[in-house]
C-alpha cells in the first residue's frame, strides 16, 4: 500500500507531516509518498534524525504551496504544481492509494471532488469524523463540506456513515440517527421532516437501521453511531463538542492544583484521567474521511503535530482496506431521489 501525504499542508508543515509519516512507515509498513518542495522535505527529514531519505519513503518534488489566504475552489487549479494538486492526482491515477493533507480543508474537498471526482450518483462529499460519545465514539456526517443540506444529501450521507460505523468501527447493524431538535418525527425544519421520510423508508426496506431523530445530548451519550446532519448543523455541534472538551479538561487542571490536597487525588486518579484526556483529544482520531469521493481522502487537523499526522495515516490505511468505496457504489441506486444527473454532475463531469 502506497499512501500520499500533503508534506506542505498545515500549520506545522513540512515538519509534523514529515515526522508523522516516519512514525507510520516504521508502525504500519507502509509505503508513503511525501509531496512537496523537496528541498523543505530533505531539511525536515534531517531534522527528524534520518539519513537521507529512509526505506519506504519517496519525496516527490512540488514547487507550489496552497496557502490559507487563496481561493480554496480554485486554489487547486491555480496552483497546477501545488502539493495538494500533484499530490491527489496521483492517487487519481493510481500512483497512491489514499490521499492525506491537513491543509486547506476547502481547496482539499474542491480538488477532490473536481480532480479525483465524486462517485456517481453522490451528490455532495461529506466530511465524517469520528467524534466522542458514550459508546464509544460515533461518526458525525456532515460536519461542514457542505453547509446547506437537502433531504437526499442528508439520506446518502445516512448509508455512507452507516457503511463506514460497520466497516471501520466494527458496529454490527449500526444505528443511525437524524440530528434534530427533539425525537417526535414531526419537530425540525422542512429538512429534518422530509429526511426523516426518507430514512423511514430506507429502514423499511431493511437497509438502514434507522432509529429516528437523536437530540444532541443524546448523540454526546451514545445513542446513536451515526449522527446525520446537514454541514450547518452538524459542524455547529462539532465546534461545540471540542470546546466543550477543551473547557473540561482545563477546569480538571485547575481542580488538581488548588491545594495539597487536590494534588494527593490527582496521584491517585491520574491513569483514569489520562485515559479520559486521552478520549477528548482530536490526535487521538488523527483525520477525517471524506465520503462520496472515487478514492480515499482524508482531512487532518490544520494544527495537526506528528502524533497526530501518524494517526491520520493509520485512518488511510483502515479506510483504504474497509471497502467503504465499494459499498456506496453497489448500493447508489438505493441512495438516490432523482435519478438523473444534476447540473453538478454534469459540470464536473
């Protein structure tokens, strides 16, 4: 398995990229493709402590670098000889397996939607990522690639979160549910309300375990394993989600150190509070999929360090070897409203 990291994206690149990518040859065997400016990629190496460049490890020059401030729907094609756009060609043509970056997540979703294209059928890639809940953790579909949702964006992403919660989380029959802002079928939007018909009748057929609307509280507890949701929504819960955790974990702190004391507990308890910071924290995940696209592609964090940019490759692998892929294309008829092709389609076509 050949697996392509973006080496220029992200607030810590070349650096974190690079190191990650040592620690996932050296961890999983794997071959990586770091694309980039070689020069930044050598330097990085060196600093890493390898010599030249390690077995398993092939630098493939980039002149180009997406940058934060350029237009992410046309940063791709502007910049030809960018690491994101040499880099998700290769895997289009077969020279990769999967595509990793922790860049700019708008140029990344645009270049794999326009240049490594969308399975047929799918009308919007989304963005899945793995996020804390009560049993264990659950796949949250969408959580920003798309901001506005309709009711046959929000039924593909309920199939292709499900394949993903049974193929990569080993979750039998995996429950889906609709984030809305109560459990009765007839709360939400007009959104909520027809999307909640059309998972009823995805249900029905016995091809989805859909369990109905899950408020956000729920979700958080472990109702579901896969929370369905419009871009909009669900990146609002996301956000809300991390700082949520960022504000437990810094009172936890505040609580240990107030006195002698406090300081004697945390020895006593500071495993399980390893444990329990060790659940909240996003390196832990590494990268999220985007579902719907011809390959893998997964988005890492932009503040991604080492740890996290390994963990990011290891979610390639486990994503590369699921056969997710292959699922949404043999159930697409399943997943469609409309059968014909939208006016996206044809233009990306």
């Amino acid at each position: 398995m050949r697996i392509v990291v973006d080496a220029m994206g992200g607030d810590n690149a070349p650096l974190a990229p690079v190191k990650g990518a040592l620690l996932a040859q050296k961890e999983y065997g794997v071959d990586i493709a770091l694309v980039g400016q070689g020069e930044a990629i050598q330097k990085a190496l060196k600093e890493a402590g390898a010599e030249g460049t390690p077995a398993g490890i092939e630098v493939i020059h980039a002149a180009q670098v997406v940058e934060i401030c350029d237009n992410p729907a046309t940063a791709f094609r502007e910049k030809k000889d960018s690491s994101l756009t040499v880099g998700l060609n290769l895997v289009k043509n077969g020279e990769g397996d999967a595509f990793v970056s922790a860049g700019s997540t708008g140029a990344l979703l645009a270049g794999a939607t326009l240049l490594v294209k969308r399975i047929k059928g799918i009308r919007r890639a989304a963005m899945a990522p793995l996020v804390p809940t009560g049993n264990g953790g659950s796949v949250l579909i969408d959580c920003g690639a798309t901001a506005e949702g309709t009711p046959e964006f929000l039924l593909q992403y309920a199939y292709m979160g499900s394949y993903y919660a049974e193929r990569v989380l080993g979750r039998g029959d995996p429950k889906v549910g609709l984030l809305n802002i109560g459990a009765e079928p007839s709360k939400g939007t007009d959104l909520q309300r027809e999307t909640y018909q059309l998972l009823m009748e995805a249900k029905e057929a016995g091809r989805i375990n859909f369990v109905g609307n899950v408020e956000a509280r729920d979700a958080a507890m472990g109702a579901v394993d896969v929370i369905v949701a419009d871009g909009y929504s669900g990146n609002i819960m996301l956000k809300a989600m991390e700082g949520t955790a960022l504000f437990l974990v810094k009172e936890m702190k505040k609580m240990f150190q107030r006195n002698t004391k406090s300081k004697l507990a945390y020895l006593l308890i500071k495993d399980g509070v390893a444990d329990f910071k060790k659940i909240l924290d996003s390196d832990e995940i590494g990268g999220t999929a985007l579902l719907g696209i011809t390959k893998p592609v997964i988005k890492a964090h932009g503040s991604s360090n080492d740890y996290a940019m390994k963990n990011a490759i290891r979610a390639a692998i486990e994503f590369t070897k699921a056969g997710i892929i292959d699922d949404i294309v043999a159930n697409i008829d399943y997943m469609r409203v409309d059968k014909g092709e939208s006016k996206a389609e044809k233009s990306e076509s």
